[in-house]
C-alpha cells in the first residue's frame, strides 16, 4: 500500500467517526442557514496570475515545517502579497484541522482553499460550514462520477474547487468532468517524488478557458517564470514559505516573478 493509499483508508474511518458524532443530516440543515460572505476564488485566476501560500505544520515528505505557532504565520499571511490561502486539514500527515481552518478564516482577509483527501460529500459540507470559500479534489482517489457529484455539491453550495491531478491520464479525467481551474501537482502522492516538469507536461493539455496552478517544488523565483512560461496561470507554494527566515518577503519575491 503506497503513502496515498494508506491516507485514504485512514480518512474513511475519519469520515465514519465524524458521521457518528454529527450527522450528515445535521450538517445539511446548518448548511441551509449558513450565511457567512464568500470570497471570490477561481475568479482570482481569471482575473490574472494568483499565489495560493499554503498553511500546514508539517507533511509526510518534510516532516515538521513549522518553528513558531501556526496562526503566527497566518497573521503574516493575512498582511502579505498572497491571493489566496491554503489550509491542510488532514490531522495526521499534515497536523491540520478543521478548527485550524476557522482560526484561520477568522485571521484573514483572503478566500481560502481548504486542502484534504476529500472523498465524501460530508466534506463538502464541513468546508462551507468551517468558512473556506474552496476545496481541494485529487483526481487520483475520484472516479468521474465522484467528482461529477462532489462539484455539483460544491458549486450548490456556492464553493469554488480545484482539481488536483499529476499525469496525462488524470488530467483527461478533469477535463471530462470540465474542471476550469486545474492544480498540477509536481509531486506524485503515490511516492512523494517531485518533478517541476510534471507541469511542463500538463499544462500543454488545458484548454484555453481553463487556468493551470502549478502546486509542489516551487522554491525560487526562477521556478516561478519556468512554471509560468510553460502555461500555469497561478502557484500554491508551502514549504518554501513556511521554512523562510522571512515568510513576507519570500512571498514577495515569488509574487513578483507571477508576472
């Protein structure tokens, strides 16, 4: 069993403990009264190129990224250059949570992308309830009509969502669904590998009308005009950020390379 096979078993169970405690039903309803203003999303990239800075405290192939208290930085990231804001909410790989999420919507003025293993419509739901204004889908782990059902939920209930893929077979998948905004993850999941180039591959295959984010390995500006110059419309970057001396200036300088 590979690393994303094994999350995969893992967030099954999450999901089953989650539904025994709150109900599907229950999260429906709330989601009916559910008010909070929405910021705009996919509508970043359409409007020109955008960086996602990514939160999470640690991951499977880094180990711990963090030095000082997570929020710390989201108050860093809610006064930098960044667009948007990626939050893991994985608990075991990445130390994240839902409740990280609404700390962190409670800190910031940017639309925020919560990123998990999102296989359950109950997911879904949780996201628009925790305040994010996007959610992460990984091809991989979909099948067609798995991700037909969990975008039509989405976009019900007026959420934005990026669909992750890392080669040609997946990308066809997204694009038979109709995905808009596509993330290219330079890293495989299934090793944990990472290719810059996977995104030179990919991004040959959107559409015109359909914007490319290249997500993982971007460290330097140079990576920023590579992935630009071969068709990405945006960036998610994490780690790079989270490990700078200076978090706001490193935003800066990979900012100011989207041009």
């Amino acid at each position: 069993m590979n690393v994303l096979d094994e999350i995969v078993v893992k967030k099954r169970a999450e999901i089953a403990a989650a539904k025994a405690v709150r109900s599907l039903e229950l999260l429906q309803k709330d989601a009916e009264n559910y008010k909070q203003q929405r910021r705009p999303f996919k509508a970043l990239f359409e409007r020109g190129p955008a960086l996602i800075a990514e939160l999470k405290p640690k991951s499977p192939s880094e180990g711990d990224l963090v030095s000082r208290p997570i929020l710390e930085i989201a108050d860093l990231y809610a006064k930098s250059g960044a667009d948007a804001i990626s939050v893991l909410t994985d608990k075991p790989y990445f130390g994240g949570s839902i409740e990280l999420l609404q700390e962190v919507r409670a800190r910031v003025p940017q639309a925020i992308l919560r990123k998990d293993f999102i296989i359950d419509e109950y997911q879904v739901y949780e996201t628009l309830l925790a305040g994010a204004d996007a959610f992460l889908l990984i091809a991989n782990i979909l099948s067609v009509d798995e991700l037909n059902k969990l975008t039509s939920i989405g976009q019900a209930l007026g959420l934005d969502y990026l669909v992750e893929v890392h080669d040609e077979a997946e990308m066809e998948k997204v694009l038979e669904v109709g995905a808009e905004l596509i993330g290219i993850n330079n890293r495989d999941l299934k090793t944990l590998e990472v290719s810059i180039e996977t995104t030179q591959r990919l991004a040959a295959m959107v559409p015109p009308g359909t914007f490319a984010v290249s997500e993982s390995g971007i460290e330097t500006a140079a990576d920023v005009r590579r992935v630009r110059g071969w068709g990405a419309r945006g960036i998610l970057v994490g780690t790079s950020i989270l490990r700078s001396n200076d978090p706001l200036e490193k935003i800066q300088e990979l900012k100011a390379a989207l041009v």
